[in-house]
DNA sequence: CTATGGCACGGATT
DNA sequence: AATCCGTGCCATAG
C-alpha cells in the first residue's frame, strides 16, 4: 500500500515511452538482460553503476536502500508480504552456465523467445557444422512443452531438400542432450534413450527396453500380469521393472524441466540442477504459520542504470556531425531506464497482490490456488489487462518449495479441481466413473459437467476406470 | 446398456 | 481478433 502511494508517479511520457514498456513487460527477465547489455555497449550514454549490496545480507538491490528482510523486521502480520527487487545469485547461476561456454556470434535463430530450444542448442553446438545447426533448430522449434518432436524427420528433411537419414542423425544428438530424450518422436522412443544413457553408468533391468517397446501401453496401464507374460516373467517382477522406469525414467522430457522433481537428477550429471531461472523468488521469513512471505524480483543485471553525467555534459560540446547523434543516444538510454522502471514498478505491483490472493496456495500447493483472471487483477490495480497478461507471460517463478513453476500458473482455472480430482482417484476403493466423480466433485463444490471429468483426468495423465486396477503400488 | 473419447460450438479469456 | 476451455452430442468400445 504505502509503497505505491509513494512511488514516484512514473506517467507514461510519449507513445514511443508505452509501446517499449510493454515490450519489455513480456521479457523474461533473461531476455532483458541480453537487451540491456546489447545497449550497454552501443550506447555511450547508458552507464552501470557499481552494485549496491545491502549491508545486512548481501543481496543486491535496486536502490542504495536497505533490503527491507534486514531494516528490522517488525513484520508480524500474514497480510503484508515483503516485496523488493534483488539479484541474488540464484538469478544468474543459470545464464552464466551457458554465457561463459560459447561464443554468441550473432546466430539469429538461438534468439528464440523460448528457453529450452536455446538451451539444448547450446549444448549440442559445437558438434554441429552451421548448416546442422539450422536444421537443429528448426527441430527444437517444433517441440511441444512435453519436449517431444510434433513432426517427422521426413518432413523437415523435405523442407531443406537433404536425405532424411542426416535429420535423425542430429535428432538422435538431441535426445542424448539434456534433457535426457528431448526431441523424441514418443514418449517410448524417449524412454528408450534415456534408458539407454542411463544404462552406460549404471545397471538397469535387461527386461526394460522390450518392456517399453513392446509392452508400453500395459505398462502404463499398470497390468503387470499381461506384462509379465509377455516378458516371460513373474507379475512382481514385471511390477519391478514397472517401478524402476517410473521413478528413473521420465517420458515427457521437459516436464522435469518445470521443476517437480527437484530429487531425481540422473547422479554423476555435471549439469546445472536449475534448468529456467526463475524471474521472482518466493520464500518465506520464518517457519510460523503466519510468516511473512518474501518475493524478491529479479533485477535484470547488477547494480544500477542511469545516464552516464559526464555523457550529459559533454553534449554541449558534442562536434557538429556528432550532435543529433549524441541526443538520440541520450533519447534512448533514459527511454531505456525509465521503461525499466516501470517494468519493475508494474511487476512489483503484480507480485503484491497476487501473492496475498495465492497465499494458501504458494504455502500449501495446488489444491489451494483460487481461480483468479487477468482481467480481474488488471481491475483491482487499474491497469489495462494486456499490461497483466504482458507481465505474466513466459516468466517463472520459485516457491517455498523449492519448485519453479510458471506464473501463469497462478491463473490456472482449474487446476485445484483437477487436484481434488486427483485425490478422490488416489483414496478411490474401486474404480469411480466419470459420471461418479462429477457428482463427488459436485458435492466438493465444483459442478463440473461429466466431459470435463474426461479431460481433467487426461490432463493429469489419469488412466479411465476400467483400465484402473487398484491394489497398492505408490 | 454404460463409460469414454472425438468433434465442434459458443462463450470467456487473453 | 485469436485462443482457450467447458460442454453437449454422437460414435464406438467394452
């Protein structure tokens, strides 16, 4: 409250001051990084000024301010969180990872908007000549968000006129980059690499690969003893194996990317555990009930931005060619600064509100996100809903638990029914219909039409009723 | 005959 | 204006 009563008034000056803040608005905060340091060496009259480290913890903040966690905390209510700009490490670990590896000679297509492609591509670089590294990304622009390929090989060897066989030859150099099998046709296919990489440093079950070739839709139908006979072997083992893949295997590769399953990196990876940094970071003071949450944006670089002074001066005297030069620069590094301003003062904002809606959810999980749409926060802060959406759109965010999950999440309009929904699966006796669970969850509270039980249920990958046995397994 | 998945329509959301 | 989502209707599998 108080802290956006005494903000400056940041008005939008000129058109061009709008548009540029809403396109900022939608940059990860990455992504505004590499926009800024582009900036930063073209243009004389932007400067960066030495970092400002809060005395008490060493973050980094915006404003030579004390970090509001360390101007004695007199926090003792739920209802206000503590919101600031930061940069903590946890921010650049994941850039500098793959920064400081390659070069960036100005390939344009590892400028997509997504970060998994970009991600993978670096990876695989250096193995590749530039013609296959065209080809390579054409390959990992067409991943769906599970990481699997939506079209075949054949069809993009026809695209660039060259014989299939070299598609799959960089296809199968993809799948053995992290994550483990991105870039699979299926998710058998995905298993299978996995496996297969997996098996090179340590014993896996010989049985496995003929289980997922041949016996893949029993196994995720869980009926071990079909599986068994077709593998020659006893029901418990077959549910051995069954088990084995499950928690080793993953056949969405860039779900775990989404973070999940922080416990089940393959052991012996050099790679880094936090695959997308996250935009904002949430965590909490202490370990009360009813402990302050703190949300820490991400600054897009260290320390500060401001017009160069000296740049200021000096353009009285700029030399005659150089004057309207000179004043275009200046134009657009305070452009630049003030666009950052309200991108932060936006996110913020957002960020407050949001955090004290979600606030069982943040804390407890799923099952507790309350329905909320764009529309409706832009009305409560009287902002337009494009800006909202802008400002959610691509970023991530890390919670109490360690998990980072997109911030879009926190808009999802059903995803505490589908949890319900999952649980009322999970302490089911004996397999429930969809008509029965749409009654249940009628009497939850959640008058969901007997179809949207279907879907809710595939969603969450959950097998129809008749395909459930239920006896133990976890 | 019952339980599900597919297709497609309309309204809400972005 | 484009997209997403819940739902109803219908075909199909069990």
């Amino acid at each position: 409250m108080l802290l956006q009563r005494h903000t400056p008034s940041l008005r939008p000056l000129t058109t061009a001051h709008l548009a540029q803040t809403m396109t900022l608005l939608e940059l990860t905060t990455a992504e505004l990084r590499q926009r800024i340091e582009a900036e930063l060496s073209s243009n004389p009259a932007l400067e960066l000024i030495e970092e400002t480290r809060c005395p008490g913890c060493g973050r980094i903040l915006s404003e030579r301010k004390l970090c509001p966690l360390c101007s004695q905390p007199k926090f003792t209510t739920s209802e206000e969180p503590i919101v600031f700009l930061s940069s903590r490490e946890d921010f650049f670990t994941h850039d500098r990872a793959l920064t400081s590896e390659e070069d960036n000679s100005e390939d344009d297509y590892t400028s997509s908007s997504e970060e998994l492609p970009a991600y993978v591509l670096r990876q695989i670089a250096p193995e590749l000549n530039p013609d296959e590294r065209v080809i390579a990304a054409h390959i990992l622009t067409s991943l769906n968000e599970d990481g699997l390929l939506t079209i075949t090989p054949a069809e993009i060897a026809r695209y660039h006129f060259i014989p299939s066989y070299k598609v799959e030859k960089i296809i199968r150099l993809i799948q053995r980059a992290e994550p483990l099998g991105v870039g699979s046709q299926t998710p058998q296919e995905a298993l299978l690499v996995q496996l297969e990489v997996l098996g090179e440093t340590r014993p896996v079950p010989a049985l496995a690969p003929l289980a997922i070739r041949e016996g893949f839709d029993l196994l995720s139908r869980r009926r071990y003893i079909e599986l068994g006979r077709l593998l020659n072997i006893s029901s418990t083992q077959a549910r051995e194996i069954a088990c084995f893949i499950g928690d080793n295997l993953n056949p969405y590769p860039a779900r775990m990317h989404w973070g999940e399953n922080i416990s089940s990196h393959p052991t012996g990876s050099n790679l880094p555990h936090v695959y997308y940094s996250p935009d904002i970071i949430i965590s909490r003071l202490n370990d009360k009930q009813d402990t302050p949450l703190i949300v820490e944006i991400a600054l897009p670089i260290r320390g500060t931005l401001r017009i160069n002074p000296l740049f200021r001066e000096a353009i009285q005297q700029a030399p005659e060619g150089k004057m309207e030069q000179w004043k275009a620069d200046m134009e657009h590094a305070s452009l630049l600064v003030k666009c950052i301003q309200q991108r932060n003062h936006t996110i913020v904002r957002m960020m407050q509100r949001l955090v004290v809606f979600q606030r069982q959810f943040i804390l407890y999980g799923d099952e507790y996100l309350l329905p909320i749409t764009r529309a409706a926060l832009a009305d409560e802060l009287e902002l337009h809903e494009a800006t909202i959406s802008r400002a959610v759109s691509d970023k991530a965010v890390q919670i109490p638990n360690g998990h980072i999950i997109p911030l879009a999440r926190f808009f999802d309009r059903s995803l505490h029914i589908r949890t319900t929904l999952k649980k009322l699966i999970e302490h089911e006796t004996l397999p429930l219909s969809d008509a029965d669970l749409a009654t249940m969850l009628a009497k939850e509270g959640y008058p969901v039409a007997r179809r949207t039980v279907a879907k809710y249920r595939a969603m969450e990958g959950i097998l129809p009723a008749h395909l459930r046995l239920r006896p133990q397994s976890l």
